[in-house]
C-alpha cells in the first residue's frame, strides 16, 4: 500500500488515499516494534523557520534509527533567510540530500519547494497542515480503539491543525466535529472539498455539541506560532473555548483526549484534563517518533 509513495512529498493527507495513509499506519506499527536499517546512508535536511521540539527530534531520531542521519538547517542559517530563492535552494539541496522536511509558514513556500526539488518534500507544519502530526494522532486513535469508528471534536482554531484532522478524518472514514468561534472556523474551501469527497464534517459554534458522544476530543492553541502578538485578542475570542472536565463529561465515557502540544494549560486545556486520566498526550507526542519512521521509509 505504501509502495506508490516512493520518491513522492507528503504536503497534505490530502494527497494521500485512503489505502496509503493506513499503509502508513500499519508500517508505523511495524517500525515501532522492529528497527530496520531501512534509509542507511540517507539524509534528510530539516528546514525551519519556526520552532519545534517534537518535530525536529522525532525526525532527527527516526533517521538515526533508520541507519540514516539528519542535518538541521535553521532558517536564519541558510541562505534561504537572506533571500536566496526557494527554488534554487530546492535544485541545491536535491544535489546533496535524499529528503527535505520543511516547516515554515505558509502551504505555497512548501509546494514551491517540493515543485523545484527533485527529493521528497515533506510538510512539517505550516500556517494551513500539519499531515505529520494528524498521522501521529491516527495512529493514537487507532491504539486507543482499533477503528476510526466514532467522532473526532476539535475545539479551537480552524487553522492547520483543524485542516490536517479534516483530511485524516475524511481518509480514514472518522467524523469530525469542529467548533471554533466567529471568525476562527476552519477553511471554508477545506470543509467543502472533503464534503464533496464524502467526508463527514461538521462545524458549530458550540463546543458541547461537538463534543457530544464523541470518542476522542481535540484541542490546539489559541495562538499559534507567528501570532504572538495577537494573544491577547485570540484568548478574549476564544472564551468559552476550553477543554475542561465538564466539557469532557459529554463525550462518550470511555473517551480519550489529545493535543498536539505545545499546551496553554488555562487556556484551551485546563491541567485537570490534560494530566487527567483521559489524556494521551504523551502516548501522541511518541507516536511522532513511529510515524515519522514510516513516511520516511515510505517516501526515501
Ligand atoms: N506538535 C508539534 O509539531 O510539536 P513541535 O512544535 O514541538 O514540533
Ligand atoms: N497550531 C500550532 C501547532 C503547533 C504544533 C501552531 O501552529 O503553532
């Protein structure tokens, strides 16, 4: 299932079928119970114009373990953040490398990249995806419950990470149920695509109706990077926002909660739940590591 992805990026789980992003899955399994020296004598150079703690590690270890190796390259180091072009760097680095990881801000710098180099590119999180991440919180769900069978809720901001569950949900057949306030709903252009594709989304302003029966419940940060010095207005929109133990008590009972992390506890989490008994935020945080192994394997 996942031989079709040789030499291929991986932008969005949009571009992925169905049978690809659970081939994904099941190598990921795999690799997390048997190492192999899949990628010996490759190497992955790690763009990045944002920060990371899980991103840039979960990479960098997933090559080492895959025999291979990583070279981090901050943004402001390489001639990229003095002006040099994306798509001159994108013929350069295909000259030394097997791979890019890119994170950066918005989806076009990380399709001009892809188009330009001729080695995978993959996205490792823009301002509108986040396919690594949704990946790693399939393969949560998928351990937590064997199926996709049930309803994803994400409460908070439609940007990429609303976007990212929206297409793992509508490639895994999962519901999702997003409830975000005015003005920070998901992509509108995003919702109707995986409709029309027979996805099943569903967006309110009401976190408890999202929530409601749901099996697994979501939430990100209010302000995400890049938009620090909106904080103080995103927290006043996002009121009402938080996932905390009541909000919880209307999901389905045997219902786990995630986030990506980094977490604001007091903001969209509160402490109670995200070290509660319901939450598997460090379980999704590993899932990283595996996951990373198997689009790595797959695309290199
Ligand atoms: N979840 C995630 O992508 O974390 P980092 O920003 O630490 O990479
Ligand atoms: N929405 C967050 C996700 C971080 C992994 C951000 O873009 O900062």
């Amino acid at each position: 299932m996942v031989e079709n992805l040789k030499g291929r990026d991986l932008l969005s789980l949009k571009d992925l079928s169905q049978n690809e992003v659970l081939g994904l899955l099941d190598l990921a399994e795999k690799l997390r119970v048997n190492n192999q020296k899949l990628l010996a004598e490759k190497i992955l150079g790690m763009i990045f114009a944002k920060s990371s703690t899980r991103t840039r590690i979960s990479f960098e270890v997933a090559m080492l373990h895959l025999g291979g190796q990583a070279i981090f390259l901050s943004q402001r180091d390489i001639q990229l953040g003095r002006g040099e072009t994306i798509k001159d760097t994108a013929r350069v680095l295909s000259r030394y490398l097997d791979g890019i990881m890119i994170r950066t801000f918005l989806q076009s710098e990380v399709e001009e990249l892809a188009k330009f180099a001729d080695i995978p590119v993959i996205n490792g999180l823009t301002d509108s995806d986040h396919p690594c991440q949704a990946l790693a919180d399939l393969l949560t769900i998928k351990d937590n419950f064997q199926s996709f069978n049930g309803k994803l809720a994400y409460i908070g901001d439609g940007n990429n990470m609303a976007t990212a569950l929206i297409w793992a949900a509508a490639r895994t057949g999962m519901e999702i149920a997003i409830a975000s306030p005015k003005g920070y709903k998901p992509d509108e252009e995003v919702v109707q695509a995986a409709l029309k594709e027979g996805a099943k989304v569903t967006v309110t302003d009401d976190p408890k109706e999202a929530v409601k029966g749901a099996f697994a419940v979501y939430t990100d940060v209010w302000a995400s990077m890049g938009q620090e010095d909106q904080q103080a207005e995103r927290k006043k929109a996002f009121q009402g926002y938080q996932v905390d133990r009541k909000l919880m008590a209307f999901a389905d009972k045997n219902a786990i909660f995630l986030h990506c992390l980094p977490a604001h506890r007091g903001e969209e989490v509160t402490d109670e739940v995200i070290e509660g008994p319901k939450s598997r935020v460090f379980d999704e945080a590993e899932n990283r590591l595996h996951v990373q192994k198997a689009v790595l394997a797959a695309l290199i």
